[in-house]
C-alpha cells in the first residue's frame, strides 16, 4: 500500500483548494464531522471555527480530534491526523491572528477577493486552534503511481488469509 512520504504529504497539504474534515467528539459521545478550510504551516494543521459552531464547542470541551484531508481525482492521496487540537486563540482575539485567517482564505478564493471575504465576516468571532502533527498520528495513502505495481493497494488486513498480496 502506497504512502506518501513526508515531501508528498507537506505539498499536498499545501495545495489550494484542499478541504480538511474535522471530527469532533459531542457530549453524548456521537461523533461530529465538518468541511472546513485550513492551513498547513510550521508542522501543524491550523483551522478556525466560529463561535457559535457546534464543533467548536465540542473542541473546548475535549480536543480530541480525527482530520481527513482528501481528494477525489487519481491518485486518491489521504493524510488522517489522529490527535489533540490546542486553542491558540479564543474568541475575542482575531485582530491578533487575521494574517493568519487571510492566508488561510486565500487557499480557497482568489487573492483579490480575500480582503472583501475577511471584511464581510470580520464581526463573526472565531477561535483559532492547531494540530502540530508531532504530536499526532498520522496516516497517509494514495493510489499508485505510473510504474508502481497494482497489487497490494490494500494494507494487508484487509485481505483474506491465503490470499497473494
């Protein structure tokens, strides 16, 4: 089964356009899971939700957190952090942090409609919070690639006792 190595994964986290899954733990135990943008900097995924999600309560409450961060074309690259997200900046103190939220947004719009989207939401709070992937596990996968063999794409507990890997 192929990974990525650590070159792979640092770029493909860094490709524009790349949505992060957050999964949250709520009270009752169920599991929730949100879309949302993110950053990749300094060996950490950053991600910000506003103050009035559910999911950021969850996270103030326990920071436990699963993030898959995926794509759909070939070849199908995956990174899953398994990990503890850490509240960097709480409500209140986005000025302090809105550099950050602009490089953020502009993995996912265009340079010249950035200012626009930060002025239009800079009334709603939102905290900003990091997994430092150090501290994390961490999982990757893709498909393979052109000369890379077929077989065994599958880690191997999936496959049957007996069977050829």
């Amino acid at each position: 089964m192929p990974h990525l190595t650590t070159k792979e994964y640092r770029k493909f986290l860094q490709e524009r356009g790349v949505l992060m899954r957050v999964s949250v733990v709520r009270e009752d135990g169920s599991p929730l899971v949100t879309p949302i943008w993110f950053l990749f900097e300094d060996e950490a995924v950053y991600f910000t939700p506003r103050a009035r999600s559910e999911w950021f309560h969850c996270l103030k409450r326990d920071p436990r957190v699963a993030l898959c961060i995926d794509e759909q074309p070939l070849p199908y690259r995956k990174v899953i952090v398994e990990g503890v997200a850490e509240l960097v900046f709480d409500v209140g103190f986005d000025d302090e942090w809105r550099d950050l939220y602009r490089r953020i947004a502009r993995r996912y719009i265009s340079q010249s409609e950035v200012e626009a989207y930060i002025q239009n939401t800079i009334d709603q709070p939102r905290g900003l919070y990091r997994v430092p992937l150090v501290a994390a596990h961490l999982k990757t996968w893709r498909m393979p690639i052109e000369g890379e063999a077929a077989e065994g794409i599958w880690h191997h507990r999936y496959y049957v006792p007996g069977k050829q890997l």
